[in-house]
C-alpha cells in the first residue's frame, strides 16, 4: 500500500479524534458537575496584562463535592478580577466568597479567601437548555466528521486506482474501522452527557419534592399549635 495512502488514513483519524475532542471540550463547558476544564479559556486581566487562570490561582474540587470548583488567588488581592472575569464567561455559576485557614509550607497558619463557584441546579428550564446545547454540538460534530469522511473518500479513490483488489479491500476496512471508533466514542459522549443532565434533574426533582414535604408537615405542625392555643377552658372564658 502506498505511503500516501497510509498518510491519508492517519490524517483522517487525526481530524476526527480532533473533533471528538473539541465535542468533549463543549460538554465539559455545559457544566453539570464541577469541570475544571471550564476555567482553561479563561484569561483575567491583571495590570493591564490577560493571563491565564493557571497563571494567577490555584483551581480544584474538595473530595465529596462534584458540584462545587474552588479558586484560591496566588495573591490575594487578584480575587476581585478573577470573580469578576469569571462572571463574564459563566454567568451561571453561583459565586461565594469564603476563607479558609491554610499551612503555606512553614508550618504556620494562614487565612486565605477562596472563591467557591456552585454549579446551578438543573430545574426545567436549564434542563432544556443543556439539552438543546448537547444536540447542537452532536450536531455540529457529526458534521465535521461526515465531511472529513467525504474528503478522505475522494483522495482514497485518486490514490488507490493502482493498488491491489486487496489492498483496496484493506483500505476499506481500515477507513470504516477508524470511523466507527471515533463514531462510538463521539456517541458515548453524547450519551454519558444527558445521563448527567437527567440525573442532576431528577436530583432536583427529588429535593423539590422534599422541601415541599417538609413545608406541608411543618405547615400541619403550625396550625395544630395555634388550634392548641386557642382552646379556651371555662374558667378563661
């Protein structure tokens, strides 16, 4: 088989791989859970100089939380640009202002203020947006790979008019083996996604119904207390 053709091939899996990643980058960015992913586009001007988050903050999650990111400022006085740059690129994410007592290294103990940023919940409206959001980029994906896959076809056909019936058959099977892979990993994408999303849904369909719960019996308890303490005995009439 010709080097060109070889070539050929490794290039369409490179172009493929790079749009499933891209999709995998989109998803990360219609947070559910806590993406740390979600903050490497992010550039904070500082001193009139656009840095990078990694550049200017320590970003993580805490161990029990898979809805909360914490950013600590390797200078403090940076936390005002960084929630206000945050803001900009996810005006979604809930913002609080918190301080923790930290060991720098020495051995002593030093307050410091981190920025927690809370995933919303997913109620209903957000849940068709996210939905929505992970259509189009399937979408958008799916696209990109088609037309790659069309491209590859027409240089394939010009490069293998001298090659063997069997190798031509090789081909074949190595240009629809490397599509299907990138075609089932996109799918699993797409379809770990919208498991996350329903289950943060049903999450707050379940806390909706508690706290509705607990209104109605702290509700119930309410009213039985002002009936017992309007209960008149004759001597108080």
């Amino acid at each position: 088989m010709k080097r060109a053709i070889i070539n050929q091939l490794s290039l369409l899996s490179e172009q493929l791989k790079g749009y499933v990643g891209a999709l995998n980058y989109r998803y990360m960015n219609l947070c559910v859970k806590a993406e740390e992913a979600s903050m490497l586009p992010i550039e904070i001007p500082i001193e009139d100089e656009l840095k990078k988050m990694e550049d200017v903050a320590f970003v993580g999650k805490k161990t029990g939380d898979d809805y909360s990111l914490y950013i600590v400022p390797k200078i403090q006085d940076d936390m005002r640009d960084i929630a206000k740059t945050v803001m900009l690129y996810h005006p979604e994410f809930i913002q609080e202002i918190e301080k923790e007592t930290v060991d720098p290294g020495d051995g002593s103990q030093q307050e410091v203020q981190l920025l927690r940023l809370k995933m919303p919940e997913v109620d209903d409206n957000r849940y068709d947006v996210l939905k929505q959001g992970v259509d189009t980029f399937y979408n958008m994906c799916k696209a990109d790979m088609e037309k790659a896959r069309m491209e590859a076809d027409v240089q394939f056909a010009t490069l293998s008019i001298d090659e063997k019936p069997e190798d031509v058959d090789n081909l074949k099977k190595g240009v629809d083996e490397t599509n299907e892979m990138w075609i089932k990993k996109r799918d699993q994408l797409r379809d770990e996604k919208l498991k996350e999303i329903e289950d943060a849904h049903n999450k707050w369909i379940t806390d909706q119904q508690a706290t509705a719960q607990k209104k109605q019996e702290d509700d119930a308890a309410h009213n039985r207390d002002v009936g017992s303490s309007m209960r008149m005995t004759p001597d108080e009439e």
